[in-house]
C-alpha cells in the first residue's frame, strides 16, 4: 500500500489481517513399563542392575525429550542403608551418573536431556552399589506421572501412561 499527500498529516483507518482458528495439540504419550527382570544382588557389588524399565514413545508425530526422573524404592530394604552411588542407563549408556536421594527416593535431573523419536522405545536401567541390608528386597517405581519429567517440541508436557 502507498500514500502520497501534500497534507501535513496523513491518516490511514485500521487494517486487519485474515482471521484464523488456532487448533489443539494433543500432548504426545509416553508409556512406561516393566523391563526384563534383575537378578538377585549381594552385598558388596558395585554398578550393579537395580531396576530396569522400558520406555516408548507412542506418538506417530512428535518427539518426547526426558529431563527427569523420580524411582521409588518399595522393597523392605531401607534404600540409605542398602545402597548408594546411583547411576541411570538408557539402552547400555550412562546418562546420569549422579542422583539424589531422598529416603526412599532416588531422583535424577539429567545434565543432557535424552529425546525418544517418534514411535521408539528404550531401555532404562539403574543401577547402583549395594552396601548393606542383607536379606531384604528392592523393588522399585515409579509412583507418580509427575515422576518423569519429559516434554514436546511445543513446549508442553507429554501425557505418561504406565503399569
């Protein structure tokens, strides 16, 4: 659009752009599950399988990156006696090599958040040194969908579904 004019002062009356609708986006989904089963583990190990889970992006779409996790220990071994020196693998690789925790809970805030493509699945392991609490089991979880700390490419959460 031009304007010419030899007036002082030019005044030009409202212009609007084309009207469009905003759609929805569905969260992507992330299901949690079950891994294969560890093994029994003996006082004095080191780095050794605590726990192992899949996770699966079933999103056609969208990728899910993870930034966090929580596990809850429900076993009778008290977690800050039985063990320490947490570690978390995704498919064979470390990913986080320090945790926090808390009673019973073991958290990690990943460094370097990992991406899950649309459509893949994972293996998550973690792993720890067993320092006591002979003859006592460990059986660990995660609890809450708060647990997981994962988002989208547009900047919201995914949904997590699990066992």
């Amino acid at each position: 659009m031009s304007v010419s004019s030899t007036a002082a002062e030019v005044e030009v009356s409202s212009a609007k752009s084309a009207m469009m609708e905003v759609a929805s986006q569905d969260a992507p989904t992330l299901e949690i599950s079950i891994g294969s089963s560890v093994p029994s583990v003996k006082v004095g190990q080191e780095n050794v399988a605590v726990a192992k889970f899949d996770l699966e992006n079933n999103d056609p779409e969208k990728e899910i990156v993870i930034y966090g996790m929580t596990f809850e220990q429900r076993g009778t071994a008290d977690t800050e006696d039985a063990l320490n020196t947490f570690s978390l693998l995704v498919d064979g690789n470390q990913v986080a090599s320090s945790a926090k925790s808390f009673g019973d809970y073991v958290t990690f805030s990943l460094n370097s958040p990992f991406a899950l493509q649309d459509g893949d699945s994972v293996q998550l392991e973690l792993r720890a040194n067993v320092i006591g609490e002979q003859a006592k089991n460990l059986s660990f979880q995660v609890t809450d969908k708060l647990d997981i700390e994962a988002g989208s490419e547009f900047g919201f959460g995914a949904r997590i579904i699990g066992e």
